[in-house]
C-alpha cells in the first residue's frame, strides 16, 4: 500500500516553482523623458509589486501587514523585501540608469505609506477542517482524515496557504510496517502501555489538528510520573515532545518561569499562523486561571512597534504546559474542562537519555531520512486516532498522592500509607499524636485540619470517610468504596 502511495508521489510531484521573473510576469514601470532622462512611474511600479503577489493584509478593516503571494502560497513580507524585488528585476533586465535612479530615491518610492496602495485582502484561514488535518511537504500535501491518507500534488491545492506551513523535508511513507526511533521513545515514556500509548497518541494528534470545533478546549499539561509538590524532577522527554511538534507545526515557546503575567507584550512571539503555544517548565506560583479566557476563547497579541491583532477563538493556537509541579487552579469544573493532564513516565532521565538508548539524537543532520519519514508517519497517525477517538483520558500513575500531598504533606501521606487500617473505627486524637510523634520536625495543625487531610485522603485513594463521636472521644473510619474516572 504505502508503496503504491509513494509511487503516486512520484508521478505527481510538483515541477520547481516558476521562476519569479520572466516576461509575462512583470510591467515596465519606467520611461525616459524628451531629453532621454530615465523616469520611474509610482502607480505602474505599484502595479509591478502587485503582479508579484504583493498584496496587505487586514483584519476588521485594519491593516495589519504586507505580504506576498505565489502558487498558492502567501508569506509574510516587508519593504525591505519589496525593494530587494525591485533591485533584482532591474539588475536583471540590465537597466542600470532606471536602477540608478531608484537607488537614489528609494525611500520615497517605496515606503510603508506607498505601500498602502496595493490591494488589500482579509486574513486568510487556511487551519484545518474539523474532522480532517494536512501535513504540507516540499514534494506534496497529505490530506488526513479518521480513516486514510491522500498524498496530493500541489496543483490540486484547494486553498491558498502560509508558506511556513510547509515542512523543510521531502516526504516518503517508511519502506516498512516497524517503529521508528521516535515513536519508541513515546511508547517507553508512557510505560509501554498499549492503552496509555493511545490516550498519548490522541493528545499529540490534539495538538497537532490546527481546528478548535470539535468542542475540546483545554490546554495541555505535561507532567513527570515521579514529581512532587515541593520537589522537581526532570529529564524524562517533555522538552523532546515540544521540539517534534515544532518539526511538524508552527510552535512558540514561551519559558514558563520567566513569563510577566500582565505584561502587554507576553505573547509578542505569537503570531497568526501560530499552531501551538509552549509554557516550558511553568512556575510552581503560577495559576491556571489567567489563562482560561486563551483557553476557550482568543487572544490580543501586541508587539512592540507594531500594530496589534486579535487571534479569534476559532484561529486560536493549542496551549501546551509542562510543568515539575502541579499546575493550580479555582476549585470547580472551571479548572478541570480547561485541563487534560498527562504523566511521562520516568524511563529516561539526566543519566540514560535517548540518545544513550538510540545511539543517535533525533531530528538532527545525521538523522536518517527513514527515521524522519517513520516520524512524520508517526505523528499522522496520532492525528488519525484524535479524529476518531477524541481526547482519550490516561489512567492516574501518581495524580492522586501528589495532590494529595499538595495539600498536606509528602509525610503525612507515607504515615496513611503505612498505618491506616480501611474498614475500622479508629481514635482520631490517639492517630494524629502518633503521627506527630513519627514526624516531630513537621509544623503540626489543627485537629481541624488533620480531619480535612484524612478525608482528602480517604477520598483521592478510593474511600469514604466518615466519623462519629463518644463523649469526649472522636472516631474515624475509612471504608473502602469503588471509585469512577470522575472522582479521582
């Protein structure tokens, strides 16, 4: 099959782009006078620039940019670039008087203000479908839904696109049917489990579909299997998995712990072809909350210098966290539809890396062509199983006991671990003195407080705390119940 399929490729590969410059594509933008004096001609060389696919964009009747557009291909552009064209064109048609004279009055043929003459079009769209996905190659587009690929030649095109959304690499479907490094690397941090593997799968193919209409607004948040709440950990692949979806869509990083909240300028990075935005190790002191309007609805980029724009709920990038500590948030379902929670497990670290294992870094000059084929294999199919199967949901490894310990102690939860007893009445007074006793460095609490750490306790590993008193004494008990997706 993928043969068949790579042969198509082949055969329908686009020719090389068509050269910019040629006859038919330009208009003389000079004359000479009666004395033979060279004169350039502002609205023809408007006209010029426009033939060569210079157009603004705008968005709500504001000009927000210059760009340049060709084949079906629009990319961002500048003055700077406009005059570079100009120069070329003459240089090439050996015209140096006609060049001599732009040379000298450059600044005031072509200006931003001048610019402003050419055609105007509103913002393109050209994310995905709501239940199909591309990936844009040099030699052909793939078009992906839930159930095949279709490998395209570029004339079929349907759409005009941002030339950045074409990835650096001709493509090729791996020669055969076994993992490739990268997809080994996924299956080992997420324990070699067949159905975590899945649920990962999914929140790659999440990330990866550039549409926000399928009613999944929540941000990623990527987390190591053995993190703490007052300790961090580390090494285990979260940045690696940033750096394959930015080989595969447009990604800004943004480093967590270094983010001014408030700031006018936080996200002068992100822009409108933006598919995913990375908070990279996100402070421990940070919520979730300011994020939730990002989350599920748009976003205002402002930059420095520059007009500022507004990327609407249905262009907006994914949002991705990692994190070595619990991200926060208000109590309530606000924080939890916001939030899909992954743990990595901790099969590599700082001591046996990938590269240990692999004999090789990945996505780098050695890597072998086959290798990145196999990748980008990979990462379609993620796409194919979120078109089929949504956001699937990951068993918990240590959720529960770091949330747990978030709002008590990691040593209250190892004295529960070792010495509760489920199903039997015990004296509440006489267990927090021997818990106390067992930790006497810890700041003891309330007899308030230790009540709402047993409960927390009883409730996050699957029991059901109830309590009663006699005379001055006061029991408690744990009973073991069956606990749902939901309640962990």
């Amino acid at each position: 099959m993928k043969k068949d399929l790579n042969k198509e490729v082949e055969e329908n590969s686009d020719p090389e782009i068509e050269i910019l410059f040629n006859g038919e594509n330009v208009l003389d933008f000079w004359t000479y006078d009666e004395k033979g004096n060279p004169k350039l001609l502002q609205g023809k060389l408007m006209k010029f620039l426009g033939r060569n696919g210079f157009v603004n964009i705008t968005q709500n009747n504001r000009n927000i940019g210059l760009v340049q557009e060709l084949n079906n291909r629009i990319k961002k552009s500048t003055v700077e670039m406009a005059v570079q064209l100009v120069k070329e064109h003459l240089e090439r048609k050996a015209l140096d008087d006609i060049y001599e004279v732009f040379a000298k009055g450059v600044g005031s043929y072509l200006s931003r203000m001048k610019l402003n003459l050419l055609k105007s079009i509103e913002i393109i769209n050209d994310r995905d479908q709501r239940n199909s996905s591309r990936f844009y190659f040099h030699n052909c587009f793939i078009d992906i839904s839930d159930e095949d690929f279709q490998i395209k030649p570029y004339k079929e095109l349907d759409t005009v696109i941002w030339e950045n959304r074409i990835i650096n690499k001709e493509f090729v479907f791996p020669s055969n049917n076994s993992r490739g490094q990268f997809e080994t690397f996924c299956f080992n941090i997420c324990k070699k489990d067949e159905e975590r593997f899945l649920a990962f799968k999914t929140m790659l193919g999440y990330l990866l579909h550039r549409n926000t209409e399928r009613g999944e607004d929540v941000a990623v948040i990527l987390y190591d299997e053995n993190m703490g709440g007052s300790r961090a950990e580390g090494g285990t692949g979260k940045t690696l998995l940033s750096t394959a979806l930015n080989h595969c869509r447009d990604r800004v990083e943004i480093g967590g712990k270094q983010l001014k909240m408030g700031s006018n300028f936080a996200y002068q990075r992100v822009d409108y072809t933006t598919d995913i935005i990375v908070f990279e190790d996100f402070a421990k002191s940070v919520s979730l909350e300011p994020f939730f309007d990002m989350i599920t609805g748009g976003m205002e980029v402002e930059k420095k210098m520059k007009q500022a724009f507004y990327i609407s709920r249905k262009m907006m990038p994914k949002i991705m966290f990692t994190s070595n500590y619990l991200i926060k948030g208000p109590k309530g379902s606000s924080t939890r539809r916001r939030k899909y929670e992954f743990e990595l497990a901790n099969y590599y670290n700082d001591w046996f890396r990938p590269e240990h294992e692999f004999k090789n870094r990945f996505f780098d000059d050695l890597w072998s062509k086959d290798e990145w084929n196999k990748f980008f294999y990979f990462m379609m199919t993620c796409i194919q199983d979120y078109l089929e199967k949504g956001l699937v949901k990951a068993a918990p490894i240590n959720f529960n006991k770091v949330r747990m310990a978030d709002k008590s102690s990691d040593e209250f939860i190892d004295f529960m671990d070792e010495n509760l007893e489920y199903n039997k009445w015990i004296d509440k007074r006489f267990y927090q003195e021997l818990f106390e006793d067992m930790y006497p460095d810890i700041e003891k609490v309330s007899s308030k407080m230790f009540g709402i750490w047993l409960n927390d306790y009883a409730h996050k590993y699957g029991g059901e705390y109830e309590t009663k008193s006699t005379g001055s004494k006061y029991y408690f008990i744990v009973r073991i119940k069956k606990v749902n997706d939901e309640e962990k």
